[in-house]
C-alpha cells in the first residue's frame, strides 16, 4: 500500500511561483501550489522551497521532514512563506531632540529605501550599502552630517548600523572698514549667538562662527 502527503503553501508573496521540492531516496517531486502527491513508498520525505525574491526582498520557508505512511490518510506539510532579511540601524548625534533627518539607502541590484534618523530599516538583502544623510532645518538653524555619506556591509541576516554625527555648519564674517582718518580705529562691536563679542578696529574677518544673527 502507497501513501500520500499534502503539501499547503502559504504566504507566498502575490505573482510569485514558489518551488517546492518533495524528495525521498527514491523520489523527487516538484510542487509550486498547493496540492496532494499521492502513490508515494512509505518513508521520510524531506520538504524544503527554494528561497522568492520580489522587490529586493527574500521569502523564506523553513525545510521539514514529514513521515508518510502506508495509509489512506495522507500526511501533511506546511511550507509557510515569510520575508527575511537584515535590518540596518539609523544612529545619529548632535540634533536637537526634536529633530530627525531624512536618510537615503542605496544598495545592492538597485534598492532605495528612505528612512530617519532613529529608524531601523528592516528586510535588507546582503551587500554594500550607500546611506547618505540630508541636512536638516530646524528652529535651532541648519544641522549637517560630516561626513554625510557613509558605507556600510551587510553580512547574510546579521544587522548592522550607521552612526551620523551632526553639527551647526560653521561661518565667517568679514567686517569691512574704510573712510576713516589715517591713524583712526573704528571702534565697531560685534555680537552674535552663543554670547559672541568682540570688538573691530579696521577690516577683519571671522572664521569659525556659530551660524546665526
């Protein structure tokens, strides 16, 4: 007497067409819906799928072995779909707590993503990652990453980060002096954020200020 198993696929992503591998010592069977084999020998059938790839992301379903036996009653076995992949975490520093910036991932077989700073991207297949960090206007001016564009690896399904650190872009400020007598000193004051002063004489410039009025 033969037997027979019942192979359920679920979760596979919609337009795909999964392939599932049904095989003993002695038989192999291809499946890629759902449905019943039978006239099978009594024995242990390994199950296993090979891995959809839709959009950059990867289902996966996990391989089994399922008895069958001599029996009217067919045994059964669920391959059940679900995405996998690396996620990548969005660390940054020096942005009020208020403030989040606007990060672009590029990566492998032309994948974008965006995202924040704080998010975790999830689902990334293995490859090398572009993530470039956009400034960011708050109430508290202007911040930007330096460097603002990073690469990082991702390995299989292990997760990785990237860390932005964000500042205040510095300025200069040139102070030009002229029409006065020769000998004279202009006597100018200079204030700015921060508790800034100083005090200006003849033609100057300022580097390195804190941006603001």
């Amino acid at each position: 007497m033969l037997g027979s198993i019942v192979i359920e696929i679920v979760g596979a992503p919609a337009g795909s067409t999964p392939n599932v591998v049904v095989s003993s010592a002695t038989v192999q069977r291809i499946v890629r819906q759902t449905r019943t084999i039978d006239s099978l020998p009594p024995g242990v059938y390994q199950v296993s799928a090979e891995d959809i790839k839709v959009d950059s992301v990867t289902w996966s379903a996990d391989a089994q072995a399922v008895q069958v036996l001599a029996s009217q009653s067919a045994a059964r076995a669920e391959v059940k779909f679900r995405p996998v992949g690396a996620s990548m975490i969005i660390n940054a520093s020096g942005l009020p707590s208020y403030a989040r910036a606007t990060v672009r991932l590029s990566g492998p077989d032309g994948l974008e993503r965006t995202a924040l700073t704080r998010d975790t991207v999830q689902l990334l297949p293995p490859g090398s990652y572009t993530v470039v960090a956009d400034p960011v206007e708050t109430t508290d001016g202007r911040f930007e990453a330096a460097p603002s564009s990073l690469t990082v690896k991702i390995n299989g399904r292990q997760s990785a980060s990237v860390d932005f650190s964000f500042s205040q872009p510095k300025a200069a400020l040139t102070v030009s002096v002229s029409g006065l007598p020769n000998g004279a000193l202009a006597g100018i004051a200079v204030t700015g954020p921060s508790g800034f002063a100083d005090r200006v004489d003849a033609t100057r410039t300022f580097a390195g200020l804190e941006a603001g009025l």
